[in-house]
C-alpha cells in the first residue's frame, strides 16, 4: 500500500504535469509573438490656413484642410496607406506598395511638396496605415479588383485591427531622430522630430479618423 502522502505528491506531480502540458505550449507562443515586433514611426500632419499641426486619431478637420501622411518603418516592412470617406476606398501608395519599405526609410504620401485636400463633400475621411514584415496578399487582392466597397474593406480591416492591437498604444515618449532623413523632409524636419513611435503585434495598424466641419 501507497502511503497517503506519496500518494498525494504522485498526484500533485501528475498534476503539474498536465498543467505544463496544456499551458507552456500557450505561454511559448506568447512569448514567441512577444520577441517578433512591429515598430513604426508615423505621423500626420494637418495644413489648416496658415497653421501646421500633427493630428491625434481622431481631430476634427475643415473642409479646405489639408494634411500629408509620414510612415518610417523601424525595420523592412510592405506599407498600405488607405483611405476612405465611407463611400470610396483607395489604396493610396498602390505604385509603391508592392515594393518592400527599407528599415528606416521615410514615406511621405503624397509627396513632400503636395497634400491632400480635404474638400468637406464627406463627414467622414479614414486613413489606415499597415505596416507588415511580409506582403499582404489579402490586400492586394482586394485592391486588385475593379471595383471595392466600403463593407469590403471593413471586413478585411476590421481582423487587421484586432491582431495588431495587443500593443498598438505603446508610443515612445522620446523624440525620434531624423539623422539622414531631415534633408528628404526639408522645412518641416523640426516638425517632423516629433513623431512618436507605435508598436503592433507581429504586424501594426493605425487608423486615423476625422469627422469633417462644412
């Protein structure tokens, strides 16, 4: 006969066991999520009249405004810059977004010396940012028909949204340095330190969206 204390360590080994069994697979993946970060520098920023300002998530905009999109990957990354008003959706970087981003390189959409305007014939303007190490074949396929649909791009942003926002609102508090950019940004690389920095798990969204005043 067993006595009742190593019986009850037998069971309790078992028992632990079976807990590692079912758990450390799990936490291992975590971990392995963890270690595999996406980090982008990006910024908007708005031309209101004779003003310049970067933008939070979700501003109030003029209509006659307009603002210019800053994405700096902090390594090798496919960009997709969409926008929408609820209506229309455009991918709008569809030249270059076939082609891998350099860590550390600097995209300006559209240019650093055009904006977008803002014309006021929609409440609403969205403008989405994916930054992902690897191409994102669903994308290019949506983007690839003749026609998109808003419900069309929700229901593939929407997932998009949901695995990167595990640490999407981690932002660095120190200001980035430009170093060789400052030159390709011109009068606006004092602005343009100011960037801060998100972090997306294993692949980084950010949506900007702004209600639109008459």
């Amino acid at each position: 006969m067993i006595p009742l204390e190593a019986k009850m360590h037998r069971n309790n080994k078992r028992f632990v066991a079976l807990l590692l069994g079912i758990f450390l697979p799990m936490v291992m993946a975590d971990l392995t999520k963890a270690q595999n970060p996406v980090r982008v520098i990006i910024g908007v920023q708005v031309k209101s009249g004779k003003n310049f300002f970067w933008t939070r998530t979700n501003n109030r905009l003029k209509a006659g405004d307009s603002l210019r999109v800053y994405v700096i990957p902090a390594s090798e990354a496919y960009i997709y810059v969409v926008h929408t008003d609820r209506k229309n959706v455009t991918l709008l970087n569809d030249k270059t977004a076939s082609t891998r981003t350099q860590k550390d390189s600097l995209l300006i959409l559209p240019s650093t010396n055009a904006y977008y305007r803002i014309d006021g014939a929609s409440e609403i303007e969205q403008f989405t940012i994916v930054c992902s190490p690897t191409e994102r074949t669903d994308i290019v396929k949506l983007f690839g028909a003749h026609e998109i649909s808003y419900s069309s791009w929700t229901a593939l942003e929407k997932p998009l949204l949901e695995r990167s926002k595990i640490d999407l609102n981690e932002v660095s508090e120190k200001p980035f340095t430009l170093a060789g950019n400052v030159r390709a940004i011109g009068k606006d690389s004092l602005a343009a330190a100011k960037l801060k920095t998100f972090t997306g798990d294993s692949l980084l969204v950010k949506r900007y969206e702004f209600s639109v005043e008459k």
